[in-house]
C-alpha cells in the first residue's frame, strides 16, 4: 500500500493492462512506476485476490 503527498488514504497501487501485457507483467510494470520499486518476475507467488473502492473516483490523481 502507499499514499501520495497530502492525502489521509492509503490506497494499494495499481493500474490497466496494457494490450498483449500479462497479469505478472503488469504487476511489475504498475509497481515500478509507481512505487518506484523493482519486483523480480520469476519470483512472483499469487497470495491472493483483493478487491478495494477507489478514493478518487476511477481516475488518475492529480
């Protein structure tokens, strides 16, 4: 989880599936950009599904 700058929510990051892009490329692609971290591919374990609303609204922060 993270939270941006001036917000009291955390919120877990993620985004949209780029065309052709599986669910781990996607994963890694997300997290980098942004959390600015580096997930290894090969390492990737599925935990779980979770599902959580959106604080703002389906778009992007500002």
């Amino acid at each position: 989880m993270t939270r941006d700058a001036g917000r009291d929510l955390f919120y877990f990051p993620g985004g949209t599936r780029e065309p052709g892009e599986s669910d781990n490329e996607t994963l890694v692609r997300e997290i980098e950009e942004e959390l600015q971290a580096v997930i290894v591919a090969g390492t990737l374990v599925h935990f779980g599904t979770f599902e959580t609303r959106s604080d703002h609204g389906g778009g992007k922060l500002p």
